[in-house]
C-alpha cells in the first residue's frame, strides 16, 4: 500500500483521537464544488412543487413533510401495515398507524445513519489518501464515527426508544384484538346457541338486531353459517365415539359469503 505525502506516520496512527490527515487542495475545490449544488429550490415552480410536499395527515390530522420521492411509499407501506393487522375499531386504527409510522422512523434514522458515512467520506478532515478503495472506506467510516460519536450516541438512544414504542404499540394492539375476538365470539356461541335449539324444537331463527352482552351484532346468515358448522363437527366427534347426530342448516357453512349478508340463507331454508 503506498501512502502519499499528505501523511507522515503509518496509516493506523490516523485513528487516534485528534489526529487527522491534512486535505489536499483538490479535495478542498471538491468539496467547495460540491457544496454548490445542493442549493434548494430555485425556479417559482420548484419551490411551489417543494411546498406541497407539507400535507395533512388523513389519520392524525397532523401536518406531516415527505418528499415526493418518499410519499408515495410511505403511503404503501403504511396501508399494507393497516391491511395486515385489519384493525375494527378507532384504537386499533391507531395503534396499527403509529406501528407503521415507528416502522417507518426506524428506517429512516438507519438511512441517516448511511448517509453520514457518506457525508464523512467527503469530509476533508475524516478521510485518508491511499490506493486501496476498501482500506480507504473503512479508515474513513472510523474517523467518521470518531468524529460523530456524539450524534451516533444520540441516534442509538432515539433507535431505542422508537423500538421500545413500536413493540410496546405492537403488544398492546395484539391484546385489544385478542380480547375483540374472544367476546365476538361470546356472542357469536349464545347466539349460535339459540338457532340450534330453535331448530330443534321447530322453531325459525332470525339474528337479533339488538347487540350482544359484549356489543357484537350478527347477520342472521353468518349465525346459521356457525350452527350449521358446529353441529358438522359435533356430528362428527359422535361419530367417532359410535354415535350420530342431526346436521343442522345443511349447506349454510359452505355458502356462505361474510360480504353478502343474506348469501347463506337460500340452502339453509331449502334444506
């Protein structure tokens, strides 16, 4: 490896504290150069163009800045967060919403993290001249991260904290759903409950339009749906222990369609 002039001690010596390889001219005019074109906005129709990037969050009601670029797959990834955890309820919506928001933060801060290895390879006072790319890469993100170790210490706690609240958001929306799902289907049972013995006793079923004890109102296709499946399955535990039973709304289970309310009555009231 051949060090040039610019450095008068072997090259791990530049990793200590306060001992920095001086910039040649060329890497000055470089960087002066390059400081030039990142000057923002100039015409009317791009500072008009970088204004609207500021909108108002449809969730929250918060103004919110993403570039072009980043809007279009924040809002992606933000509704395939919504789709995969299919929230029922305001809280939930809430909660699935800061889950892909932390998602999104943590991304970011790992791609500011990036860039500031980027910054410091172009950085005068952090980066080594020598004829080995690679050994050039890695002098210079040590120096880097020497240099920033203040602000790499800062964006490890805020990483932390935005872990903390993503899984703390991701536990709490896992037991609302949990507790969602068991009293739905403490409903669900009384009433499947009730269309099984009105069957039995000759009885017709209709689903209340009242809710339930936990608030959970059905459509009177999905109930038969329920019973008709219940007693397929308790049909089928008699079977195996040497008994039989009576199928109950033959044909509604495997009719019905939770987007079409009605769609399972026809076979059940036929059967």
């Amino acid at each position: 490896m051949k060090i040039h002039q610019t450095a008068t001690v072997a090259i791990p010596v530049c990793l200590k504290k306060g001992v920095h390889p001086m910039a040649s001219q060329k890497q000055i005019d470089a960087n002066r150069a390059n400081a030039q074109k990142s000057t923002g906005p100039l015409s009317l129709e791009s500072k008009a163009k970088t204004r609207l990037n500021a909108k108002r969050d449809g969730f929250t009601g918060q103004v919110i800045t993403l570039s072009d670029e980043d809007r279009p797959v924040f809002e992606k990834r933000r509704a395939e967060f919504i789709s995969h955890f299919a929230p029922k309820n305001p809280m939930e919506l809430d909660l699935a919403h800061s889950i892909a928001w932390d998602t999104w933060r943590l991304n970011h801060l790992r791609a500011v993290e990036m860039n500031m290895y980027a910054l410091g390879a172009d950085d005068p006072e952090t980066t080594v001249e020598c004829d080995n790319a690679e050994l050039h890469t890695a002098l210079s993100g040590a120096l880097t991260f020497e240099k920033q170790s203040g602000k790499f210490a800062l964006m490890s706690i805020y990483e932390q904290r935005l872990n903390r609240s993503l899984h703390k958001n991701l536990t709490t929306l896992r037991q609302l759903q949990a507790e969602r799902l068991r009293n739905c289907e403490q409903d669900r049972q009384e009433e499947v409950t009730i269309a099984r013995a009105n069957d039995l006793n000759g009885l017709p079923y209709k689903a209340s339009v009242w809710p339930g004890r936990n608030g959970f109102v059905f459509s009177t296709s999905e109930i038969l749906a329920a019973a008709n499946r219940e007693s397929v399955v308790y049909n089928a535990r008699g079977t195996v222990g040497g008994q039989s039973g009576k199928i109950q709304f033959a044909g509604a289970c495997d009719n019905n369609d939770p987007y079409r309310p009605n769609s399972g009555l026809r076979v059940a009231s036929a059967a």
